[in-house]
C-alpha cells in the first residue's frame, strides 16, 4: 500500500465553503484576531522568541543569536507553517522548521532549544486567552453591562407586574427587572477578569520533571519563571507535559456562566415580547422582514439567536469539563477538543453584540405595563391586605383574604369593595392609616424598594466598571 501523501491546505478557498458559522455568518474580525489559526500561530511564535531571549539571557546564545529567532518568528506565516504541517505531518515541529529556515546555522540550534510542544502550545494558549479575555470579552461585556446600567436606572420608576410560575405576583419596576441582569452579569465580568489572570503556562518540558533543561541550566524552575515572567504569565506548580487543565476550565466555565444570564435576558425579554403581553419590542428596520409568508410579524429574531448561543455554548463546555481528564503524563485527547475552545468565546461574542444591539434600542412600551399591571384589577394587592390585617391582629388573615380572592375571580367585583363590606374586616380597616389604606386602593404604589434598588445596584455597578477600566491595564504591564 501506497503511502497517504500529504494534502497541503487550498489557501483560496471561498468563505462559503467553510464549515463552521464561526467562519462567515457569524465570523467577527476582533474575534479573529485573538482566536483564529493565525492568532494561534502568532502566540505560539511569541513563545518561541521569547524562548530564545531567555537562552541569551542565561548565557546560552548570543544576544545576535537571540535576536535573529525573533526577527523570523515575527516573519513566518500560517500558509507556509500549514504547508510544513501537511508534508511532515506534526504541527509544532512545522513552526519550528518553518522559523529555522529563516535564520543562520548558528541560530539554527538555539530555536525550540529544551521544549516540548506543549510549553509552547499550552504557554501560547494561556496568553491568548488572557489578551483576548481582556482586550475583547470584557469590553463588549461592559458595553452591554453599561447599556443595562442605562435601561435600569431609566425604567427604575416604571411599574410593571411581576410573575412568578409564569402568573402574575406583586408589583415591580421594569428597571428593578433589569438591574437583576445589572448585578449578575457584573458579578460575571468581575470573576472572569480575575480567572482570566490566573492562567498560567510552563517550561516544564516532556513530562513537566525539566529533564532537558536541567542539562542546561542550574536552577531550570528560575528560567520558567523569568521565561513566564517576558510574556507575562506565571508558571504553574507543578505541571506534566501540559499545564493543569483547572485554570482554563474555570474560565471557560465562568464564561459560559455569563452566557447563561445573557440567555436568561434574552429569554425574558422574548417573553414581554409575546403578542399577549406586549410590553417591550425589538426596534424593526424598515426593510426587515419577520417571516417569508406572514407580512406582519416582527418576531424576536434576535433575542431567539442568543438563545439559541447559548444551546451551542453550553454544548462546548462538556468538552472542556472532559479534558480535566489525561492519561498519565499526558495523552493526546484533548489535543483536538482544545482546538475548540476559542469557539466559546466566539459565539459568546455574538451574543454579547446581538444583546446589546438590541437592548440599546429596545421599545418600552408602558401603557401595556399600566395595562397588564391592571389586567386583574386590584388581585395582586392580595399580599398586602393579608399583611396589615395580620398587623392589626387578624388571627387568620391569609386565608381571609384568600376567600376574599375567590370571591374576586368570581363576581368580577375589586377586593377593596368585598373587603370593605365584609364586617369582620371593618374593625381593622379603621385602624389602618391613610397611606395603607392608598396603598391598598392604588396597585402602582405597591413596588416595594424596587425603584431604589435599580437605581442602588446601578450605581455600584457603573463604579464597578469605572474601577475595572484601570485593572486590565494593570496585568498588561
């Protein structure tokens, strides 16, 4: 049998032949530029010059050497690395002919020196997850964080039901809804910035034991910390041929966290957005189109998209969670599945666009809040004539008031009315004041602290973002 010869990849292919949507419905080029094959190839150059400074550094090339490799890591390209890969069939080891052929046969040694292709590949991966965490994820994060902030605080006064079990409950503010999102998408941000800077690489070579940096230099742990130290990162603890897998996978999982309160947004507002209901609406171009047989439908395309991000989103966690696991020192499955992971981050970000674009010209529509606050007249105030009757010594109030609701349901007639004419209440009805008596009479005034607590929570949270615009600065240093 033949040998399979090697296939080198078609550099001209047309976007619409690609696979993934990541590659042309939902391609983003600020995506691209931390996460794409190129920006994998750009990284793990950047550990390789960095490598070769650290040679020179202890004394093992010249500072020429040294700067030789890093004029051709910074010249090599994907198309001629994919070329090597396809005839020799090993990645790393591509890269690393790929840069040998650019310098003299004395720097030739030097490139690569002691590594294994995971302190490169793993080092690589950890710097691009950091800078593309910190220079893209968190700022469109804190785009639409600062656009939930702005709705929260708008919206803090206007009255709106709540819904408990899909059934109307008490009174809120529709900014008090939104500030829910404020709080938990800011908790969020604030943890993948911190888990972002705990990811950490390693010059630890085949089995993470420095064996062959050992034979170079005396203290082989201080030149992974100095090596780590130029690209910005801290070497892990202890690591095999490949860092421990908990770092990544707490990030990965914190982000898929975010996704899931950005789903959970999404989900609520398609919900307000029901016909029935009615109370927000996606802003509609002129020219769009709702459906390709239905002329008037404006339906919830693209609060529907995120959620259904946030299905593939979660899928590709699994995958994460799977590779906690390898054989030994190391085996090779997790070295596809890893491939992957940037694709997380690169649905999130069209969901994070998509929600944001959205949410910044999202139509409040407050005459149908008024109206379904309305819907079953005074109903919801239930709560509150069962607690001041309980406060003025009712010895069974809920259940009182609770016959009083069935009575409503089924005559029609308002609960202050059947409450007023019902003479067992009357003693206590005399002694309530005149503000709980208009608070059981006008179902608007019953929204506890919640305008207070819109306007509280976005406060600290726009702060919060004010603070976090120095600290990313900070870990790039």
């Amino acid at each position: 049998m033949s040998a399979q010869v090697p296939q080198v990849p078609d550099f001209t292919r047309n976007i619409f032949d690609n696979l993934s949507p990541l590659d042309y419905r939902y391609y983003d080029e600020q995506f691209a530029e931390y996460f794409s094959a190129r920006a994998d190839i750009k990284y793990q150059l950047m550990v390789e010059a960095v490598l070769a400074q650290t040679l020179y550094y202890h004394g093992l090339c010249s500072e020429s050497v040294a700067q030789e490799v890093r004029t051709a890591c910074e010249q090599v390209t994907v198309e001629e690395v994919a070329q090597e890969e396809a005839r020799i069939h090993h990645n790393v080891r591509a890269l690393v002919n790929c840069i040998q052929g650019r310098v003299s046969d004395e720097a030739k040694p030097i490139v690569h020196m002691t590594a294994t292709s995971f302190d490169i590949i793993d080092t690589a991966k950890a710097a691009q997850f950091r800078d593309g965490t910190y220079q893209l994820l968190i700022p469109v994060l804190s785009e639409l964080e600062t656009v939930l902030i702005e709705i929260a605080e708008r919206e803090a006064d206007t009255p709106q039901i709540g819904r408990t079990h899909g059934q109307h409950a008490v009174p809120i503010t529709f900014g008090f809804a939104i500030a829910q999102y404020v709080s938990r998408l800011g908790g969020c941000i604030k943890r993948i910035d911190d888990l972002a800077g705990e990811l950490v690489g390693k010059f630890a070579g085949a089995t993470g034991s420095y064996n062959a940096l050992s034979l170079l230099v005396p203290d082989p742990e201080n030149f992974e910390l100095i090596l780590m130290n130029r690209l910005g990162l801290v070497p892990a603890e202890i690591s095999t041929q490949i860092v421990p897998p908990e770092p990544m996978t707490r990030l990965l999982g914190e982000i898929v966290i975010a996704a899931g309160v950005i789903a959970n947004l999404a989900t609520n507002m398609r919900s307000l957005q029901q016909t029935e209901i009615a109370e927000v609406g996606e802003a509609f171009e002129a020219d769009q189109v709702g459906s390709s047989t239905m002329p008037h439908k404006l339906n919830p395309e693209s609060f529907e998209n995120v959620c259904g991000m946030w299905k593939i989103i979660l899928a590709r966690i699994i995958t994460v969670f799977l590779d906690l696991i390898s054989e030994h020192q190391r085996d090779l499955t997790n070295s596809a599945p890893s491939r992957t992971y940037g694709e997380i981050i690169g649905y999130l970000i069209s969901a994070i666009k998509r929600t944001t674009r959205v949410m910044k010209k999202l139509v409040v529509n407050r005459a149908n809040m008024q109206r379904n606050l309305k819907m079953q007249g005074d109903l919801p105030l239930a709560e509150p004539w069962y607690i001041l009757l309980a406060r003025r010594g009712h010895p069974n109030a809920h259940e009182k008031v609770r016959q009083l609701t069935l009575e409503v349901r089924r005559t029609g007639r308002p609960l202050w009315n059947l409450a007023y004419q019902d003479s067992e209440l009357v003693p206590y009805l005399d002694q309530m004041t005149d503000e709980e008596k208009a608070t059981l009479q006008h179902i608007e005034q019953y929204t506890g602290i919640a305008a207070m607590k819109a306007r509280q929570v976005a406060e600290d949270w726009r702060g919060e973002l004010e603070i976090m615009k120095v600290v990313p600065n900070k870990k790039e240093e």
